[in-house]
C-alpha cells in the first residue's frame, strides 16, 4: 500500500461527505474556503518477518474555516471524528482507527489520526549478498558406508 493511496482514499472521502475542496499539496494564498488541507506523515516502518512490514502513519487533515469562528471549527471536528470514527477504507482493505486528535492553530482546525497496517515485500528478486550472483552447481560427493551386516555400498 503506497502513501499516495492512502492520502487519496482520505481525500475522497471528504469531498463525498462536504463536497468542499481539498488540497493535497502545500495551500498558498488565495485558496478557496471552507476547504481542507490533507497531508501524512510517516511515523514508523518496523520488519516483522523477512516478507512482511509493519507500518504507521499520521493523516493530518487542516480545516480552513468560511468565518473561521470556534463554533464552525469544533462542529467540523466532531463530523470529522464521525466520518472517521473506527476505521479509513483503502482499495479492498479497512484501516484501523484507534484514537484521533484535534485543536485550533491560528484559526485553523488541525485533526488528525494514526494508522498502522501491514504490507508484504516481494523478495523473489532480491540478491542476499551470498555469493557474487553466479548460479553453480551442487559437487556430487560419494560416501562409502557399511552396515552392520557386513556389506558396503559407494
């Protein structure tokens, strides 16, 4: 699963639910409001196994006010906690959403989550660093071995 996919499912949730704008990139002056502002952060990535990673990352998402009021921000806040109340659907798979975060920066609703999910690695093509990459074929060893009764074998 790719950054890019999870900053695009979040931002199509928002404009399904409000219809307002939504930048995904830095916001410069003269922008549109009310609209939202959607950025990650990546917070960890840890190797579970040798084919699976185990990753975190922060959805932040700014809301631009129209008035820019308390009222506005905190009404948008618990309908943001609502859509974004248990989990964030990604392509087929559901990603878990256990606690949220939100407050007001210089008029500015700033709510956020963490999500952790699990990705595999493909490693068929990956060179372990054994030897120098040429394939060489398995020495036949003959082994002479006698057993109890008496005979040998080669």
């Amino acid at each position: 699963m790719k950054l890019i996919t999870i900053q695009r499912a979040v931002i199509s949730q928002l404009v399904e639910k409000f219809g307002y704008t939504v930048y995904g990139e830095e916001v410069g002056t003269g922008f549109k409001r009310p609209s939202f502002f959607v950025y990650l952060v990546p917070l960890e990535t840890r190797n579970l196994t040798y084919y699976e990673l185990d990753k975190a990352v922060m959805v932040k998402i700014d809301y631009y006010s129209r008035d820019e009021t308390r009222a506005e921000h905190w009404m948008m806040a618990d309908e943001l906690e609502s859509l974004f109340n248990k989990s964030l659907k990604v392509d087929n798979r559901y990603l878990n959403i256990e606690r949220s975060t939100k407050e007001e920066i210089e008029g500015v609703l700033s709510f956020g989550f963490t999500v952790e999910y699990t990705v595999a690695i493909d490693r068929r093509d990956v060179d372990l660093g054994y030897g120098d990459g040429k394939d060489r074929n398995m020495e036949i060893l003959e082994m002479e071995w006698s057993d109890p009764n008496g005979t040998s074998r080669n």
